[in-house]
C-alpha cells in the first residue's frame, strides 16, 4: 500500500520510496540504525492501524519500512516487540505534548484551565496522528497479554496524574469533595471508552470537538461541578453508542508537573 500521509507523523512510511543509502555516502553506523528502528516503528503503527494487529505479519513491516528482514531482527525479537516500541514511543510524544501543554498555563491561572489545557493537548495528538490513536486505542487492546498490561498500566498513571492534579487543586478548593482513589481510575477508563469509540467509529478528526465534555467529566465528578445544560451539548462529539460499541511509561492528560 502507499504511503498514507493523512495518518500522522507517527504513521509516515518510506514503502515505494529509496531506502537507506549504502556504499561511500552510507550514513555513519549509529544514524542507520536509528533511521531502522525509526522507519520499522512507524510501519508498524500504519500497518496495524490499516489492517489490525493480528493480520499484520514482518513482512509486511519491513516492506513498509524499506529495510531488510535481518535489520528488522537486528532490533526487534517479534512483532510485538516493534509494536510496543512504537506504541512506547507515540505514548511519549502524547505525554510530552500534554505537559508542555500544561506547563504554558500560567501559574496563576484557574486550575481547571490547567485541566483544559490537559484535555486539549491529549485530544489534538489524537486528532494529528489517527494511526497511531487506531492502533494504540483498538490494537493494543488485541496484541497480547503484553500490550494489555501496558494500556492497563498508561490507564493507571493517567488515574495517579489525575489524583494528583486533584490533590493539588483541593488545597485552593476545600469545597471540591475528596474522591476514593478508584474514582480516578473510573474517570480514566471512561475517557479511554469515549475516545475508543470515536476512533472506532471513524472520528478520530472529530476528537477536539470533546475537550468540553472530558473537562466537564472531571469536574462533575471532582469538583462537584453540575453537568452543562443540555442547550451545549450539541457542541461535544456525538458519539454512537450501540451494542456493538463494547497511556507508556509516561505523564497522562490532566495534570501539569
């Protein structure tokens, strides 16, 4: 398949393009193998967000790639192995977005402004690399006992980002209600249910349209904020629910160092 630029950075292949240049003019010994390592992660991530993960073989990696299958193996055990490196390495890029995000908020501002900037920052990554929103939010899901752990584990850290947001914001709002530590972990599933969905559903662009409604989700339940009236919610995502509708080691969306 050619390269499909409307996938993200995260997704940008070199299939049908020249591959790494060899002889005289090779690239020293250390840039190669970052460009290999760098062209497999992201072929893995257009692959398994064209054709899921349990269909998507080496082969059709290294084709993407434009590297050979000993390169692939020079880095990589498996195709798990690839997979979760470059799922380790978007989730890092989403998380280092959001704390930039974050940290640009002045320090006098609102904190639910730092929340909002949160939101934004996780939903407009997702909106710019749909690839990798695909294969992260529906792939990892379906890649192993592995790949489960570590959504489990990006889920759990999104939870303690968020008590910790909360925690802080308390100490400027005692009359925001103390939560029980799960209630995060709720809040952290339900935002990755609501996000899974959209993807699934192919609205994956439309993703910004719910920074109102994951700010108004943390709020109504942290803040004892009530839900916006019902004239505004025309203005979130509407998202198809149905009976068939059934975050590395890094920072999650919600809370600023």
């Amino acid at each position: 398949m050619p390269d499909t630029p409307q996938g993200g950075s995260l997704a940008h292949t070199h299939e049908g393009k020249p591959g790494l240049p060899r002889g005289r003019s090779r690239l020293p010994a250390r840039a190669v193998r970052a460009s290999q390592v760098q062209r497999l992660c992201r072929a893995a991530i257009a692959a398994v967000a064209e054709g899921g993960y349990a269909d998507v073989t080496v082969a059709d990696i290294v084709r993407r790639a434009k590297v050979s299958r000993v390169a692939f193996y020079t880095h990589f055990r498996t195709k798990e192995d690839c997979f979760l490196a470059a799922t380790r390495e978007g989730g890092k890029l989403l998380a280092d977005g959001v704390v930039a995000a974050t940290r640009a908020v002045p320090p006098d501002a609102p904190d639910e402004e730092v929340l909002r900037a949160a939101c934004r920052a996780f939903l407009q990554f997702l909106a710019d690399e749909p690839a990798f929103a695909r294969a992260f939010y529906i792939g990892m899901p379906t890649a192993g006992p592995r790949a489960v752990a570590r959504f489990d584990a990006a889920e759990r850290r999104f939870a303690e980002m968020t008590a910790t947001w909360h925690r802080r914001a308390r100490a400027r709002h005692p009359d925001w209600p103390a939560v029980p530590d799960d209630v995060y972990l709720a809040i952290a599933g339900a935002i990755a249910k609501l996000v899974r969905t959209a993807v699934r559903n192919g609205q994956t662009d439309a993703l910004p349209k719910m920074e109102d409604t994951l700010l108004s989700l943390n709020l109504s339940v942290l803040a004892a904020r009530p839900w916006p009236p019902a004239d505004a919610w025309s203005l979130h995502l509407p998202v198809q629910v149905g009976r068939g509708d059934f975050l590395r080691d890094d920072h999650p969306p919600g809370v600023r160092d």
